[in-house]
C-alpha cells in the first residue's frame, strides 16, 4: 500500500486470504479513521457473528443466499448488500468461489 495513496490489488489480496486458515479468510487491509475494507471468502460455513459497525457487502464472485434476521434473498456476483450494525446475518449455501468486498464505517452501533 502506498503512503500517499491507499489502495490494494485485489489479485493480491485474493491470493493472500487463499492461504490462511478456512476459520479466517478475511483480511482488511485498507483502514481510515473508522472505515475499514477488505474480503472475506468462507469455506464451507459462515459463521459470523452481528458487527459493531454498518456493514456494506459487494458481491465479487460466487452465488448463495444471503440472510438477515430472518429473511433470506439469494446472491450473485456485483450485487450489494448492507447490513445495519447489530444485525443478525450470513451467508448460506455459497459456492466454493464465493468471495466478497466488506466495508465497516461509523460509529459503534451503526448512524
């Protein structure tokens, strides 16, 4: 990452969450102030828990269905998703190439 510039490859950063644990493929690495960016891509389960923080989602590759207390919508690459902070929701039935953006921001307990 640059110091004047933030930024990241995605090629690169795909290529380092392949080969940390299946329990911990995420990795954030672009942080300001309360934002934070970066991909998650589970293997086999989702198994999050609610965030402190809103939550915005895009899609990079794969397909499932997303679920959010209660509800369920079913997922492809480009789609966007938001979650409010404290809201219960995963991701279900995803394929093996299931990858995804997250964005964190704002306060604890979400605007």
């Amino acid at each position: 990452m640059s110091e004047t510039i933030m930024s990241f490859n995605q090629k690169d950063l795909v290529a380092h969450i392949s080969l940390l644990p299946e329990q911990s493929r995420f990795h954030y690495p672009l942080h300001n102030g309360s934002m934070k960016v970066g991909i998650y891509a589970p293997v086999g389960e989702d198994d999050q828990t609610p965030h402190n923080q809103d939550e915005l989602y895009i899609i990079l590759s794969g397909t499932g269905v997303f679920e959010q207390e209660g509800s369920s919508i079913p997922f492809t690459s480009g789609e966007v998703l938001f979650v409010k902070a404290g809201a219960t929701h995963r991701f279900a039935d995803f394929s093996d190439d299931f990858k995804t953006w997250v964005i964190f921001w704002g306060p604890e307990g979400g605007e």
